[in-house]
C-alpha cells in the first residue's frame, strides 16, 4: 500500500489532464510530485487574485488563509475543495490541502483504494 497525493488519473479534471499532458511535452515524462505541486501555485494565485494585497503583505495573505475555498479544479466532478488545512494538527490552515489517494500495488501495477482528504 501507498499514499499520495492528487494525480491519480481515477480523479483527474480535464484541467489536470492538460497539465499533464503540458508537463511531459516540456519535462518528457509525468512526475508525481508535479501533481502535488500543483496545487500550490493554483492555491497561491487564486488568493492573490482575491486580495491583491496580500502579495506585498504577509499579514493580508494569512488572513486569507484561515478562510479561503475554491472549487478544485484539477479534480473532477466540481465537488471537493481546494483549501488551506492544518487547523487541527498545527493551530493554523496553513497547508495546501491536496486529496489524498491511497493505493494498493497489485500485479504489478497501483490500484487507488480511495481517495479522501484532510480535515480541519
């Protein structure tokens, strides 16, 4: 079994799909870790888009972190969130909270269990 995060194809949007597809004409082949990355750079502009402010002052951008929800767009169905997470493990949201996919290796390939997500 494994656990990783977001770009297990199960669950991919058309969005993430064209990422993917961006990423290997550009890198040669998918990485993983570019599929948790992601989400970070999405989350990031998504709050300087909403507060401007926040670019220049760090106070204004963690402000927006105790709050800040969009739909996620890298999963499909438009029905889980993209936010910030870690209220209950550090006394703050200041986690990019991406889907967390559990997998089973099995006749040489990954199967997903299921995908869940962290709570604050």
């Amino acid at each position: 079994m494994s656990v990783g995060g977001a770009s297990t194809p199960e669950i991919q949007s058309d969005y993430m799909k064209e990422f993917v597809a961006a990423y290997k004409k550009r890198v040669g082949e998918w990485n993983d870790e570019a599929g948790t990355k992601v989400y970070a750079l999405e989350l990031i502009l998504a709050v300087l888009k909403k507060n401007p402010k926040a670019l220049a002052d760090t106070e204004e951008f963690k402000k927006e972190m105790a709050t800040f929800s969009m739909t996620n767009p890298f999963v499909k169905g438009g029905n889980t969130k993209l936010e910030f997470t870690g209220q209950a493990d550090f006394g703050r949201r200041s986690q990019v909270g991406v889907p967390l996919v559990v997998n089973e290796f099995q006749d040489k390939d990954f199967k997903t269990l299921f995908v869940g997500t962290i709570r604050n």
